[in-house]
C-alpha cells in the first residue's frame, strides 16, 4: 500500500479533478446545455418538441431522462465492476477505461449538427456521463487509501478546488471559441464553434489525467477475501456492506441522510443551464459568465467548509450547507429574470463545493480502519449518489413533462431538501447524545 499524505499522490489525485470536470462544466453545465435548446427548437414553428426513436418529447424532459438513464446504467454497473476491482486490485485500469469512453464520447458530441438524428448525440451525451460517473467512484475510493483520517477533509476540498480551477481554465478556452470565433478563422458561428468546444473537453480530460494513471497506486487485491464469482460478486458484496452499515448507527442515518440532499443538490447542478436558457432565454455568453462565477465560488466554498468542519465538525457544517440549500430552491421558484438567477447562482456556489467535499470526507471518515481496498465501499457510496441522481432527474422531468413549467420541478426538489435536512439534525442529535454533548473529533 502506498504512503499516506504524500504530497505528489494527493497532488496526482487532484489532478484528475482537474481533467474531468471540464466534462461538468461545458457539456452538463453551460456549452452544451444551451446549445441543446438551441439547436433542438431552431425550427420555422420554434417548437421545443423533439423526436427519439420514434417517440415525441420536450427537449428537456428528453435531456433529462437519458441523463438519468446513464446514472442508472452506473448503478447496474458499479457493483460488478468494483468487486473485480476489489478482487485485482486494478481499480486504475476501470478509472483509465471509463475515462477514455467519457472523453470519446465528448469527442462524439462534434457531430452533432442541426438535422442530426438526436438519437446520436444523445448516446454520445449518455456514454459520456457513464464515463465521467464511473471514473469517479475509483477516484473517489482513493480518498482512504492516499489520506489519513484527519487529513481528508483539507484532501476532498483540495480536489474539488483543483476541479473548480481546472473548469474555470477550460471554461475561458471554450468561452473565446464559441463568442470569438473569428479570432481563429471560423465563419460558421451558429454550430461550429460549440461543436470545437466538445472536441477541446476530450482532449482537455484525456490529457491531464494522465498524470493520475501515472502516478496514482493500482490498488490492493483482495482475493482471499472472495469466495463467489466476481460478476455477481459485486451485488453480494453490496448487500455486505450494506447489512454493516446498518449495524453502524452513525453511518445509516448519514447515508439516509445524504440520499435526500443529494437528489437536491446533484439535479439542480445539472439542470441549472437548461432552466436558465429556456424559462429566462438567457443569452448564452451571460450563462456561461454566470456558470464560471460559481465555479470561482466554489472554490471558496470549498475552503470555507473545510475550515468550518475542522472548528465545528462535519454534521454541524452539513446542516448549515443543506439549511441554505433548502431555502435557495424554493426561491429558484420565484426567480424571473437574468439578474435574480445571478445572485441564486452565487449562493449556490457558495454551498455546492462544500456540501460535495464534506459529504466524501465524511463517508471516508466512517470507514471502518484496515480495509485492504476500499473500492467496495465507496461503490455503495456512489451508488446512493446516482439513485439519489436518478430520483432527482426523473422527478424534475416528470412535473415537468406533466406542468410544462421547470418551477414547478424546483419546487417538488426543495421536498427532498427538507426531508435531507431533518435527517441531518436527527443525526446531529444522535451524535450529541452518543457523545453526551461532545462530538467526536472526526465527524
């Protein structure tokens, strides 16, 4: 096993950060989002109505239901693929595989013109989150096996800050491409410039996480640990992991927890851009402004909350991140032009790298010690977070499809908010009476 607390691990590890979410930030976050809706409703009758495999849908409903369709694909996937992982020890070689189909698959994306049969881009769109989630539950599982205890909150901030840079840098290369076209010679600015932006995430992704593949430990195997066939294994080690964590008090009720907010916070994240280019027809240059505005947020939120769980612990810090969250949805509702959107966008920026570091770091805390490779327990961490994704998009795209208004989506999510929220301070209870007033130091 690798040391722990190295500085070129940790820096390897955050450097993979750096590389995908550039994938977050143009394609689920600003280029492609509002490239979709354009490209979708550019027709004489201006018609948000689209056609896949025969059957007809709002444009965004559609985005949403193959973005959730790809995190149930993870879900389905996860168990099988950490339990050879776990039995190899090579969880590297299914953090390099789903990396090169997620950025491939954003290369895909430049084929996506005006009369392009959606069912094209739209695989591509899919495979891409495949690729991006599935990459993310091995990096993820490295958090334990390159920190120690007290060090993982400063390390899953750290990463998250390294992402939120590396995004904005994209970002700004991109935002020149798709405003500044004739700076490179393009002519065609309705589709070619979004188009090139697609192909700059590949190679953006693909390059810089190199530098993990390279320097980031393979993994422990763990054969002796399995005696069931590696392919079902996955789903029986699940079921273990989850009958011990049901026998770990604090554990069951913070994952209980974390499902709720997290259908929240992960949907508004992901439909933010479609709300905005489609319910306030917010230019693209100002969205894509805006989204960069809370990724330089973020960064400070990230710090914020890492500072903030090391003085008054990670339950405490989660209420008031969830508590902000809860509000902020239900004034998305009310929200009517460009300028209340920017400062909800603020806030939420504010909040939504620390809700995400702290969460991982708090998971990573209530690890039992000694575990030979952890690939098996953060598979049961991120399958919560894309069944709690899954949820979260189908029931946005559900009240859309059935109110034909994206506010009354926001609303119906700031439900599960609420109910994440008192989890959080049912937990919080618990921890002061377990602990008679005095909070582990850890969490």
């Amino acid at each position: 096993m690798s040391e722990k607390n190295n500085k070129k691990t940790i820096w390897a590890w955050c450097m993979f950060d750096w590389a995908n979410q550039a994938y977050n930030m143009v394609i689920t976050s600003t280029i492609f989002p509002a490239y979709f809706v354009f490209v979708t409703t550019n027709n004489p009758t201006k018609s948000d109505m689209v056609t896949f495999f025969g059957h007809k849908y709002v444009n965004t409903v559609l985005s949403n239901y193959v973005l959730g369709l790809s995190y149930l694909v993870v879900v389905a996937l996860l168990p099988i693929l950490t339990s050879i992982a776990d039995y190899r020890g090579n969880k590297k070689l299914y953090l390099q595989l789903f990396t090169w189909l997620g950025s491939l698959a954003c290369a895909g994306l430049f084929f996506f013109d005006k009369g392009t049969p959606l069912e094209i881009p739209m695989i591509c769109f899919a495979l891409a989150s495949i690729g991006y989630c599935g990459g993310f539950v091995f990096y993820n599982s490295y958090l334990p096996q390159i920190a120690t205890a007290d060090k993982q909150d400063a390390v899953s901030a750290k990463g998250f800050i390294y992402g939120y840079v590396g995004s904005i840098v994209v970002q700004l290369i991109c935002f020149v491409v798709v405003l500044k076209p004739q700076l490179f010679g393009i002519t065609e600015v309705d589709y070619l410039p979004a188009r090139i932006s697609f192909v700059i995430v590949f190679v953006w992704w693909i390059s810089f996480s190199f530098i993990a593949f390279k320097m980031l430990p393979k993994g422990v195997p763990n054969a002796g640990a399995h005696n069931y066939n590696v392919l079902t294994g996955g789903f029986k080690e699940l079921a273990k992991v989850f009958g011990k964590v049901r026998k770990m008090p604090l554990m069951k009720r913070f994952l209980s927890a974390f499902f709720f907010y997290s259908v929240g916070v992960q949907t508004i994240m992901l439909v933010a851009a479609n709300f905005a280019a489609k319910e306030l027809k917010m230019p693209d240059a100002d969205l894509i402004v805006i989204i960069l505005i809370i990724q330089v947020v973020a960064v400070a939120g990230a710090v914020i909350a890492s500072k903030a769980s090391a003085k008054y612990g990670n339950t405490k810090t989660l209420v008031g991140l969830v508590t902000v969250w809860t509000l902020i949805c239900c004034c998305v509702y009310f929200v009517a032009n460009e300028a209340q959107f920017a400062v909800a966008a603020v806030v939420v920026g504010l909040v939504m790298g620390g809700v995400q570091s702290l969460s991982r770091s708090t998971f990573s805390k209530y690890l039992p010690e000694n575990i030979p490779d952890t690939a098996s327990y953060f598979s049961f961490y991120d399958v919560t977070e894309k069944l709690s994704i899954v949820v979260g998009l189908l029931c946005f795209a559900k009240v859309e499809d059935w109110r034909h208004e994206m506010r009354d989506s926001a609303l119906a999510l700031d439900c599960f908010f609420a109910v994440g929220l008192f989890l959080l301070v049912a937990l919080l209870v618990y921890e002061n009476k377990a602990t008679k007033g005095k909070l582990a130091p850890l969490i």
